[in-house]
C-alpha cells in the first residue's frame, strides 16, 4: 500500500494509489461523479460511477490510516468534493487579494525559504509536487523569470520542459497562433504552463485556451504578476508590514510592466502612498492612474529624484525598456538615464530603513557603488522569486476549492 496521490490531470481530480495487493487503482472526478478505476495498464476495467459516500469508503479501506482520519474531516471533504473544474491561471497582479497574499503566500514562502536553507528541509520540499510537468514557454528573452521558475519545479520535485526562445524554434515562425499553439501544449497535459510574450493582451487570450492552469512570465507592457507577488513578498519580509508605507517608483513607468503590477497588488493595502519619479516621456499611464484614484490611494508625480527618495520607505527602480520604444527615443533615453540613476551619493537622501528594490536586470539605473549599502534589496529580491514562485506553483497545481 502506498500514499494516495491527489492532483489534478487535465481539469480532472484524480486520487490514485496501489492497494494491498499492489494493484494500481484510481478514482477520476469526472461530470459530478467518481469514476473508479483499476489496473490502467489495460484501461478501464470497472469504470463505475460512486456517489461521494462510496467513494469516501473505497477511500477509507485502501488507503492510510492518517489520510482515513484526514479524510472524515470537514475539510478534506470539501476540498475533495467541492473544487472548482477550472485551471487556477495566474494572469494579472489584481487577481490576489490580500488575503491570499497575507494567509497563503507570505506564510508559504517563508516557510520554503527556512526549509530551503537547509538539505533535510530541500529533500522534504522534493517530495511536494512530485512527478508533476511544468512547461516554460517564452516569447521574449529572460533569465530570471524561467530560471527562477524551472529551479523552483525542479525543488518541487517536478519535471521541466523548456522552450527558451519560442519565437525562433517554435511553430510561431511559422505563423501559428498562440491560441493554437496552447491548445496543443496543453493537451499534452502538463500541470502548468508558464508563458511570457511581448504582445499586449496575448495571455488572457491563451488563457481561454487552456485547460491547464497558465502562469503570465511577463507580456508586452501590460504585467508581470509573478514579479509583483515576489516584489511584495520581499517589501512585506523586509519592512514587516505593508500598510502605511511609502514606495517610491522611478525609472520607466511607462513602457516597463512590473511597477504597473505591483502598484496593482499595493492599493490593496491600507494608507498606501505612490510616488511615480520620471521624466515626462516616461511617465505612468492614465488607466492605472485611474485605478488608484477609484481606490482612493494617495500618489504624486514628480521629476525630482531626491525630493522623492526622502520620504520613501521603498524605492523600487526600474530600467528603461528600450526594446519597446521608437530608435529615437531609445537613443534620447541615454541622456535622460544620468538625471534618474541612484548609487551612493543617493543612497545619503534615503532614510536609515528605507530599502531599494529592481525587478532587475539593471543598466545605469542603479550605480554598482550602491550594492554594498545594506538597504539595496535587489539581489535579496531576485532570490526571494524563486520562494514565491514555489509557493505559487504548489497553489496553482493544487485543485481548486469552494
Ligand atoms: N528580462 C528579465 C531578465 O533578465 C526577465 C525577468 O527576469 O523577468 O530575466
Ligand atoms: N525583468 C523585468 C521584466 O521582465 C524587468 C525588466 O526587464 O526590466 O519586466
């Protein structure tokens, strides 16, 4: 007899284990019922529908003692019985509220990040996703994004399948459709997809598509929700709260997509105040700006680096995109840098306890003289992303519940 496995397969929940005599057997929830199933080599073989209390006992009889007892709970019932057959897709900051944030992923990552800290708690986290497939699609360039994801299945004891550059080497080049190509991707049945593209809007498009949950790994200038979840883990891990505090954003507002996402996720908490710094040709967009006057969250616009950095409890610094503006721009955009560029000198403006962040990767932006001022959070950030997308990914590969 071995421990049940529980997980969903292609909008299916499926338990299955081996019974005492080593026979494989399965239960698939599928239309409002279980169907049961055994010895798969030579598929269905009872293939008979159970109501929830006959399935429950055929459970109780194969399986464990620990998960009988887990399973007469309340809780394990509900979360057997009443998910919701949809794929858990991560597509846009706004989506989590701040009770996900604050009950689930900030209790989760750090969780992961002591039990990473050390190789007992490193084996342990193998066993959580195990033998599940998580496939990184990207359209756009990265590092940090799959990488940071490929490294957090693989702690998760998943397996991964990459395609690094799907622009060139994928069926793209030769015309298909994302919607097509994630028809198909998802059909070969992994647990997840992640998938970055530099098209605005493309993701939700994909998302209808899928049957499996899709991860957003960053489109056009629109989002990067797994950076802002990171981003606001590492904020809520260095200063303790969130609530109250003023962040401070510079740099690209305008064609770069993280400080839209995380400006998303922060008015979600109380007595928030955004203070946007850039020059006028890269200033915030007016939707998001909207939004923040809807929730009624306190922002300023400026041009002034130092005035800003003074009353900011974060600063959070960004690069400019200049793979998503005209040549000209681009070309201008050099001189414009030196007027918004923070190192040392800088730093002197910032309170004691302040913190600076960057999605990363960072260019002249932020001088190499301020890596060794403790309050430069970035690299700290950077490995903060792969605690949060663990906890991510063992959210979206777990069924969902009412
Ligand atoms: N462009 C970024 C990089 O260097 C992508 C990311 O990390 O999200 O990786
Ligand atoms: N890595 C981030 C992104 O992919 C920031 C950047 O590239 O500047 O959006």
């Amino acid at each position: 007899m071995t421990t049940p496995r529980f997980y969903m397969y292609q909008n299916e929940l499926v338990l299955e284990a081996l019974n005492e005599k080593d026979r494989y057997v399965c239960f698939i929830f599928r239309f409002g019922k279980w169907l049961h199933y055994e010895n798969v080599i030579d598929p269905v073989v009872t293939g008979t529908h159970l109501t929830e209390t006959e399935a429950t006992a055929w459970l109780a009889q194969i399986w464990s003692r620990d998960f009988r007892q887990e399973l007469s709970t309340a809780e394990a019932k509900r979360k057997l019985f009443c998910w919701k057959n949809k794929p858990r897709h991560v597509l846009r900051s706004q989506q989590f509220d701040r009770e996900f944030l604050e009950k689930y992923l900030f209790c989760e990552s750090n969780r992961i990040q002591v039990l990473m800290a050390q190789r007992g708690g490193r084996e342990s986290l193998r066993q959580t996703c195990r033998h599940r497939i998580l496939l990184t699609h990207f359209y756009e360039p990265s590092t940090r994004t799959r990488l940071s994801f490929e490294f957090a299945a693989l702690h998760l004891g998943m397996h991964v399948l990459t395609t690094e550059n799907a622009a060139e080497f994928s069926s793209a080049i030769k015309g298909e459709s994302a919607e097509d190509t994630i028809r198909i991707l998802s059909g070969y049945h992994p647990d997840a997809i992640v998938v970055r593209h530099k098209q605005d809007g493309i993701i939700d498009r994909m998302a209808r598509f899928s049957s499996v949950p899709l991860i957003n790994g960053g489109e056009g200038t629109v989002q990067h929700p797994t950076q802002a979840l990171l981003d606001v883990y590492t904020i809520f891990s260095e200063k303790k709260q969130i609530d109250g505090l003023t962040v401070v954003f510079g740099g690209d507002l305008k064609y770069g997509r993280t400080v839209r996402s995380l400006a998303y996720l922060l008015s979600k908490f109380d007595g928030v105040k955004l203070v946007f710094v850039s020059h006028p040709a890269f200033k915030m967009g007016e939707d998001l700006k909207d939004h923040l006057r809807e929730r009624k969250v306190e922002f300023e616009e400026t041009e002034s680096v130092n005035n800003a950095l003074r009353q900011a409890d974060v600063v959070y610094w960004t690069r400019v995109q200049k793979e998503r503006m005209s040549e000209d721009l681009a070309k201008e955009s050099e001189k414009i840098i030196s007027r918004f560029t923070i190192g040392r000198e800088e730093l002197r403006n910032m309170k004691q306890d302040a913190i600076l962040m960057h999605p990363l990767p960072r260019l002249r932006e932020i001088r190499s003289d301020a890596d060794l001022d403790p309050r430069s959070a970035y690299f700290r950030q950077a490995e903060n992303g792969l605690y949060v997308r663990m906890a991510l990914l063992q959210w979206v590969t777990e069924p969902e519940i009412d």
